[in-house]
C-alpha cells in the first residue's frame, strides 16, 4: 500500500511539472505560439491530434464507466453471467471502421503538410505576380555551432542567420560530423542534419520581425543542449541592408584603436587557421564577420567582455565541454586576450543588428522595449545598483541583473 502511494504521489508530482513547464512556452521558443507558416501548421496538426485523443479517450471512459456501473455484479446474482458478445460483426466492424476513420482524419492533413514542407521547388510569387529569386542558405551542422553560406551573394556567417520577413528561405542542410537537427521551434518544424552527404532541403517563413531561438534538436555530444542558434527576422529592407554591409567585408580592415590593431594582427597569427573574417568557406571554427553585432556568446552565453575573456583564455573548455577550440595550441596572457577582444568587438560591419528585429519577438534579456511594464522593474533594479548610462550599457546593466 506504501509503495503505491508513494509511486501515485511521484506520477502526481511529474504531472504538475509537466503542467507548470508546459505554461513556460515564450513566442520566440514555442511551438505553442507560431510565428510563421510552418509552425502555424505544425500546430495545427498539434491541435487536431490532440483533439482526436481526446475524443477517444472521453468516449472510451464514458462507455467504461458505464460497463462499470450497468454491469457491476448485483446481490443475489452472483452466478449470473450477462449475454455473451463475442464474435459480434456488428462489434467487431465498428471498432475496426471508427479507427480507421480517425486515422485518415490525421492522415490526409499530415501527408499534405509533409509534402508542403518539402516543397522547396515552388518559387513564391509576389503580389503583381512575379516569381521570386529564392534565397537559399547552406547549412553545416557542426559540434557545437552552425555555419551559414548565402548561396550567390557571398556571404558567410555562423550562429545567427538574418532573413526577411514575409519571404521563404530555403535551406540546404549537411552537417561535418555526427548527426544534428535544426529546429526553429516558433517558425518551423525540425530537420535532421546528416553527415552522410545527402543533404535535407526545407524552407524557413517568419510573419513577423523577432530573434527567433533555434536548438539542435538531435543528442550530439556533451553540449548538445548548449548548441543554439538565432533566426533573426528583418524587414526586407533591413535585410538587403544586411547583405549589403556584410558583402563589404573583407578582413582586411583596420581597426581604429592601436589596443584593436594589435589585437588583430595577435587574432591573424593565431586565430586564423580556424576563424575568418569576411566572407569564407566552411572552416574548423565559426565565422566573425559580424562577430560583435551577435546576440549570445557561443550561441548561449551573453556576449560580456568577461564570458569573451573566459571563453578565449580556458578555450571554452568548460563553457561548452566538448569543442574543438580546447585543442588550439595558442597561449595568450591576460593583454594579449583584451587586445584580442577588443578587436573582436570592431567587427560589426552592419547597423543591422538583432535589435532591429526588435518590432517583434525579441529573446534578449533587455526586454524593456517591447515589454515596457517590465521596464518599470528594471529601473528600479538599477536604481539599486550604480547609475548606468541608459542605451548603451542597458545590456550589460540587464545581464548583471540577471546574474544576480
Ligand atoms: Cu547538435 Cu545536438
């Protein structure tokens, strides 16, 4: 009897969880709150699933409970022994022909969608009818990051990919080691990234200008959880802007500061076997290009001078257990990390940023722009701490904040 309450108290306790972290779904990490197409039918998929299971299981209870009831062994009828029903064609074609039905219910929309998801040969046409240039991205799934090559425009980038809003994105997807899955959770459905040289297609559409999260979705290795990456939606303006500013860059410019500059030519004597500045093909670690203009530090970490110090002088080794950088044989002291840091930080060649998806859905922890109740929080909060200059440093103020 102890055991069973024991193991009904644990099954109680996980379903309150699961209910309590269901509720935790955020519009820039929810299938539950679509902002594009793909997801918009992946969740109605969801919910129509779910209602045929529900249907099921309210009738299949009704009709047991009723059984219970109606047919629960009367006094003084304990040898009585009701109708037998076995063998009952009428029985037997009614449990057979209802399931079916339900099946085809969920068949029909979900083949259909599949196929709609696939479909990456249909070029979308504007509104005076013209076809579309599409716009594809290459996609490399690597241990812990991801790589992106704008076919036809030269341009390279990794960990945050910029696309425009209202417009489909195909993507072309391999991954260099083991198997992983992009998952854009509030835009798209996921797609399995293989190593074996076949490449998986899909397309990406976001309704709404957001900095949307993508996680990989398939256990690659010990920081598979931590191997996350940005769908930045912009304006179609904004993203040719994009395009533009980051065509330009060649990683050739010179820093202003002399601190960057020495910075840079440290980074090009040690740094850049691996890393490139500028528009590149795949290498051993992401690309920079647009380095400083990044919402997170390793696709998770906020992008601090003190997580970049930690990152570069242990190589990440605990940060994100597992990546290839532990193994580059540069040893720089304390100086030689803030010049290189202080050149890192310089390469922001666009004023096209994840902020300026910020008319949407916006992950960053400073959520005092689309959320102004919370602003009155963190005013007081940094009321609190010292004076800090509100634009520039609300980042590292909120970041600060949240360490606390
Ligand atoms: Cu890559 Cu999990």
């Amino acid at each position: 009897m102890k055991g069973w309450m024991t193991r009904f108290k644990a099954v109680m306790a996980l379903t309150v969880m699961a209910l309590i972290l269901s509720g935790c779904g955020e519009p820039f990490l929810s299938t539950l709150q679509p902002r594009g197409e793909g997801a918009a039918m992946l969740l109605e998929l969801i919910i129509l699933s779910t209602v045929i299971m529900l249907f099921v299981f309210v009738v299949v209870m009704a009709i047991y409970i009723y059984v219970i009831i109606k047919f629960r062994q009367k006094k003084g009828q304990e040898d009585f022994i009701p109708k037998q029903t076995e063998g009952s064609h009428a029985l037997e074609t009614l449990w057979t022909v209802i399931p079916i039905i339900l099946l085809l219910i969920l068949a029909v929309p979900t083949v259909q969608y599949t196929f709609a998801f696939a479909d990456v040969n249909t070029p979308e046409v504007s509104e005076e009818g013209e076809e579309l240039d599409q716009i594809w991205i290459d996609v490399t799934g690597k241990q812990y990051w991801w790589h992106f090559e704008y076919e036809g425009l030269d341009v390279t980038t990794s960990q945050e990919i910029y696309i425009p809003t209202d417009r489909r994105v195909y993507l072309s997807m391999i991954s260099d080691d083991v198997i992983h899955s992009f998952w854009v959770p509030s835009i798209q459905g996921k797609m399995d990234v293989n190593p074996t040289g076949n490449r998986n297609e899909m397309w990406l559409q976001a309704d709404e200008e957001g900095v949307y999260w993508g996680k990989c979705a398939e256990l690659c290795g010990p920081s598979h959880s931590l191997m996350d990456f940005k769908v930045i939606a912009v304006s179609p303006g904004e993203f040719e802007e994009w395009v533009e500013d980051m065509q330009g860059v060649t990683g050739e410019e010179e820093p202003e500061t002399a601190t960057a500059q020495a910075g840079q030519e440290i980074y090009e004597e040690n740094c850049l076997s691996c890393h490139a500045v500028g528009s590149s093909p795949n290498k051993v670690g992401p690309n920079l290009t647009n380095f400083a203009d990044r919402d997170k530090l390793a696709g998770v970490f906020d992008m601090t001078e003190e997580n970049l110090f930690e990152w570069i002088d242990t190589k990440g080794e605990e940060m994100k257990p597992g990546n290839l950088m532990v193994d580059a044989p540069y040893d720089l002291n304390e100086e030689e990390i803030n010049q290189v840091i202080e050149y890192l930080m310089t390469l922001s060649p666009s004023d096209v940023t994840p902020e300026s998806a910020d008319n949407g859905v916006y992950i960053d922890s400073d959520l005092s722009d689309l959320f102004p109740e919370e602003e009155e929080d963190a005013d007081e909060e940094s009321e609190e701490d010292d004076e800090v200059d509100e634009d520039e440093e609300t980042d590292e103020e909120t970041d600060e904040n949240d360490e606390e």
